[in-house]
C-alpha cells in the first residue's frame, strides 16, 4: 500500500509543476506589454518602470519562474494590482467562504444521494423507485445558476424567508445559516441527483451478484445483505464522483457567488479574468490544481483501501 501511495504522490507532484509551467507563461500570453495590459495606458514612466521591475521582467525567463516557484511555495503569491494588496491576503479572505458552502454541499449531496441511490436500487421497479429516478433526472439537468434564481426569488423576494444576497464568518451565526442555505441547496441537488443515479446503477449491478445471492442463501436479513455487503461495492463509483464534486468547489462556484454576491474564490477568478490581474488568476490557478491533484490522490488511495485488487495492480 506504501508504494501504491508514495507512486500517486510522485503523479501528483508532476502534475502540479506542469501546472505551474503554464500558470507562470501566463503572464506572456496577455495581449500586448504585461505592464500596460494590467495597469491601462494612463500611466507615466516611473510607474512603469516600477511594476517592470515588481513582475521581474528586467531577468531572464528560467529565473523568474524559478523565483516565482519558490516565493509561491513559502507563501509569497505577489501582489494584486486591482486590489492594491498580497494576494495571499485577498484569497485568504475568499477562498475559505468558498470551501466552507462548497464543502457542506458535498456532505450533503454525497450522504443524499447515497441513501436515496439506496432505496431506489432496492426496491427496483416499485413507485419509491420510480419517484426518485424521476426526480434525480430532472434535478440532474437543471442549471445551477437557474436554481439559485428560482430558490431567491421563492424564499428571498415573495416569502422573504432567507437573504438574497452575501455570505460572511463575520455575520451573526443566525444570519450566517440563513445566509448559506440558498447557496447550499444550490449547490447540493446537482450533487444528489447524480450521486443518487450513480448510487442506484451501482446498487442494480450489484444485488445480481452471487456473493449476495450466497448472503441472502445464509439466512441474512435484508438490512444486513444491503448495508454489510451491497453498498461497500456499489460506493465505489460514487467515490469517484465525490472526488470530481471536491475538484469543482473553488472553480465551479463561479455562478452561484454571483448570484448571491457571495465574496468567494470564484468571483476572485472572474474579476481577476476580466481585469487582467496576473498574479491573481496565477494563485487561482494554482489553488484550483492543488484542490483537484489533492481530491484525486485521495479518491485514488479510498480506491485503494476498498478494492485492494486495484493497489496490487
């Protein structure tokens, strides 16, 4: 098992350096002079000599990218030319409102998903089974971004139950729930909804198996047969897709905190995007490929302890 893990850390490690490669020649693929794309063409040339010398265009290329690689790794992520601060600060403030509604998503969608997956691929054929498949194709196809309107304009504008808009750690722990719960649900019943399908096919493969025909030859219950013997094998699958789920939180964001106006790491990316902030959209880059070579080492070595087969490999 050691050396099945220490192989996926090497991967892993690779990946990232080829990721820093292009977040690092970024900076070369703005249109026109870097200096002036970032800070306009109203600027003297003190001003441009000083951020000319601040992105480290006076060295040579292997030298600032190395330079840049290690100020990265010991906490030294630049400085935002739009916010006029580090960006280790800015993404600080950002990037745990993000993880804290993504994060919540994921447990529920998984832990959903999973038992209604569950229900459904035992009881094949019967109404429950039906209801929920119906259900889970219809959730499964609609947009994020069209829940989140639909969810304020239900429980923010006519019942005014919820907020409409914003999330923060500073807010009243009342007010902070009630902030989250549309941004939650939203993010949520994508995850349920392919959880639950995934769960379900899972469970109809597995229930034809002969271990569980033997099981249920023994004299087990039931509840036994399902939860001791069905499940473990059938969760394999959706192991995977919570994997892909963790990947998606920094990025996939994007939609959902602009619609309530959430402060988070997807609408750092955008505005960095849209006002050409390197050093932003380069530590974005960066966090995003260390989320996802992180959730796919640890889906990886989940794999690994529940079908041992796949680590003798």
């Amino acid at each position: 098992m050691s050396k099945y893990i220490l192989k996926r850390i090497g991967q892993s490690l690779a990946v990232l350096f080829l990721v820093s490669v292009f977040a690092f020649i970024l900076l070369y693929m703005v249109p026109g002079d870097p200096v002036y794309a970032m800070l306009g063409g109203d600027i003297t040339r003190e001003q441009y000599d000083i951020a000319y010398r601040e992105m480290g265009l006076d060295r040579s290329v292997m030298v600032r990218y190395f330079g840049w690689l290690f100020r990265f790794v010991t906490g030294d992520w630049g400085k935002s030319f739009k916010y006029a601060m580090p960006v280790v600060e800015v993404i600080g403030s950002r990037l745990p409102v993000t993880m804290f509604l993504g994060l919540i998503s994921v447990v529920i969608g998984t832990g959903f998903g999973i038992l209604l997956g569950t229900v459904a691929g035992k009881n094949r054929g019967k109404l429950s089974d039906s209801f929920i498949t119906v259900c889970s194709n219809l959730g499964a196809v609609m947009p994020v971004f069209w829940l989140a309107v639909l969810g304020m304009y239900i429980f923010s504008l006519k019942l005014g139950w919820l907020p409409s808009h914003g999330f923060s750690f500073a807010s009243e722990p009342w007010l902070m729930v009630r902030q989250a719960v549309l941004p939650v649900i939203s993010l949520s019943v994508g995850q349920i909804c392919i959880t639950t399908r995934q769960m379900r096919s899972g469970m109809l493969e597995v229930i034809r198996q002969d271990y569980i025909r033997t099981a249920r030859a023994k004299g087990l219950k039931e509840s036994q047969v399902v939860y001791r013997h069905a499940i473990r094998n059938a969760v394999l699958p959706v192991v995977t897709l919570t994997g892909m789920s963790i990947r998606n939180v920094v990025a996939g964001a994007v939609s959902i905190e602009q619609v309530f106006a959430i402060a988070g790491m997807g609408s750092l990316l955008m505005n960095g995007i849209l006002s050409k902030d390197v050093a932003v959209v380069q530590a974005c880059i960066m966090i995003i490929a260390i989320v996802v070579v992180l959730s796919t080492l640890i889906v990886d070595i989940s794999y690994g302890i529940l079908d041992p087969r796949i680590r003798i490999k």
